[in-house]
C-alpha cells in the first residue's frame, strides 16, 4: 500500500488550492454520520482548521436513526468541530410526516402493482434535491464551498444522486474507492464505531446494506481489476467473486455511464492507492 501521510496531504493541498482560488472564507460539509462524510470532515479540519469548517447534520429519520446523530457527535467531539441540525429533520425519533406520506404512497401503490423500488428511487432524489437545496443556501450565507463526499467505488456503478453529494463543489475523496477510504479513515483516527458501520444512504425510504447487493470489498476487487483491463472485457477473473457477479458489475458501470454523461466538480486523478 502507498504511503497514506501522502495521499492525506495530498487531498489536504487540493482542498486549501480550491478554498484559495474561489476566495471561499471556508468549506460545508454534510454529515449523514457516516464513514465518507466523516472522512471528508477530518481531512478538512486537517486542511484549513476547524474554524473555517462548517457542519450540517443531514439526515431524514427513516426507520429511526438516532445512531447515526451518536456517531455524527462523536466525530465532532474527536476533531473539535460542531455542527448545526437542518431544518427539516425531526428532532425526535419519529418518522416525519412527509416520510410518513412517502411510505402511505408507495405501499398504495405496491397494491396495484406499481414498481415500489421507481417510487422509492424518486423520493430519493426528492429528499437529495431538498438536501443540496439547504446546503447552497448555507454556503452562501457563509461564502463557503461545498464538499462532496462520493467515493470512486459509487462514482463508477452511478450510486450517487448529481443533485446531492455531487451536486458541490469540489470532491475531494472521489477519486478513491470505499476500501481506500476505510484505510484513510483508521489513519485519521475516526471512531472505531464509524469505521465499522453497515453503509447506507438514509434518504432511500428502506436503506440500504451495501452497493447493490455486493459487499464493498468484492465491489472494489472487481472495479480495480476493471480499472485496469477495461470493462469491455469478455474475461475477467477475480478471486472470490463469481461470474454472475463480476457480470453484474460491469453492467453497473456501463448503466452509470449512460446516466451520469456530463462536467463533474473539481477532483483529484486515481494514482493507484494500493501497490499492484
């Protein structure tokens, strides 16, 4: 594995240059308590300091995810940062009632035989266009940039939303893959509980468990190899990933490349995290 104090500065140089160069007095970051965002606050606390580093905590009470306010405060107490709750999250465990009408939809809809997983992929990016929405409202009133926090390995299989943690400024872990960023993220010293928390992305109305029913580190063995030979290959091996699901993945990332055709924020190029 390369060094990571270089790829640590690295970013940390990418992230002050864009401050400098759009005379932003700061950065947003949008805290969903999980590992991505989590890694993407420390690494700016690293860059620019704390001070200049504004926190949002975003997230939208689906099936109760009060953990995720518990892992969002233990970040800031571990970095010294604090964070504002947004205005349209509940500040009790209950379900909102926006939430409520979203899961009454979609259960009326399943009755007849309406596609449940559409609906849900549409409230999902209702609910990620509100987010992106309050966070360039912030960023304004404070003339900062707004960081993104999509990896490489959701990049590449389109599980991300443009209009939300690429609907930013500049993305400053992008450019690795989710296994790269729990190496970072052990480096930097983020809680232990973070690390080792099941992913999800809590503006879907049921959640998620990994990337398309993939855990990351086969994910990631599978796009690496793909990197580098291409995924208009007719044989590719991996180690413990089955043909169906190496099938599976290069369809991904060829649908992702339909879908998400355009300009992306500012970004760093892949060097190759780990040594081949």
């Amino acid at each position: 594995m390369k060094n990571l104090d270089y790829e640590i500065n690295r970013i940390c140089e990418f992230i002050k240059d864009n401050v400098s160069k759009t005379e932003s007095d700061g950065v947003i970051v949008a805290l969903s308590g999980g590992l991505d965002s989590a890694v993407v606050a420390a690494l700016s606390t690293k860059a620019i300091g704390k001070e200049n580093v504004h926190c949002y905590f975003l997230r939208y009470n689906f099936g109760s995810l009060d953990i995720d306010k518990l892992h969002t405060d233990a970040l800031c107490k571990k970095f010294g940062l604090t964070y504002e709750e947004n205005s349209f999250v509940s500040k009790s465990s209950k379900t909102s009632f926006f939430n409520r009408t979203i899961r009454q939809i979609t259960n009326t809809a399943h009755s007849f035989s309406v596609n449940k997983d559409y609906l849900h992929m549409i409230f999902g990016i209702i609910n990620a266009t509100r987010r992106a929405g309050y966070l360039y409202k912030k960023a304004n009133e404070h003339n900062c940039l707004v960081l993104g926090t999509t990896n490489r390995s959701e990049l590449l299989i389109g599980c991300f939303i443009k209009f939300d943690e690429s609907g930013c400024g500049p993305q400053p872990i992008i450019h690795l893959y989710k296994t790269e960023i729990v190496e970072l993220a052990k480096h930097l010293g983020i809680p232990d509980e973070i690390i080792n928390k099941v992913p999800s992305a809590d503006y879907w109305v049921y959640g998620q468990t990994n990337e398309k029913g993939l855990t990351y580190q086969k994910l990631d063995k599978i796009l690496i190899e793909l990197d580098k030979i291409g995924i208009d290959t007719q044989d590719c091996k991996i180690n413990d990933a089955t043909k169906k699901e190496v099938s599976k993945c290069i369809n991904m990332v060829k649908r992702a490349k339909q879908k998400h055709k355009g300009r992306f924020p500012p970004c760093l190029e892949y060097e190759g995290f780990y040594e081949q």
